[in-house]
C-alpha cells in the first residue's frame, strides 16, 4: 500500500512578494539581536561535558 505524496505548495506573483518581504523583515528583526556566547550557555557546557566523557569529542 503506498502512501500518497501531497504536492508542495508554491507562491506566485503578489502572494511570493508578500512572502518574501514578511521573510526580509523577520531576518532583519533577528540581525538586531545581541549575539550570545555559546560557550558559557549551561546546556552546551553540559552537553560538551558529556561528550568529552563518552569520547567524542
């Protein structure tokens, strides 16, 4: 029994503009905000910890 493939919406004309500039504006949106230090976040300290444990890294 084969499971139905549904077909991948695409955008024209004014809805692909639309689309395109609220996209632009959130990536603006996200460019003012602080940069963060990954390497004093907890979970990637925990995260790292546990690797170095089992290995991997």
């Amino acid at each position: 029994m084969a499971i139905a493939v549904k077909a991948i919406p695409t955008l024209y004309g004014a809805e692909a503009r639309d689309f395109r500039e609220r996209a632009d504006e959130v990536e603006r949106r996200n460019n003012k905000r602080p940069k963060r230090d990954l390497n004093k976040d907890p979970k990637v300290i925990a995260v790292r910890e546990i690797l170095r444990k089992g290995g991997i890294l």
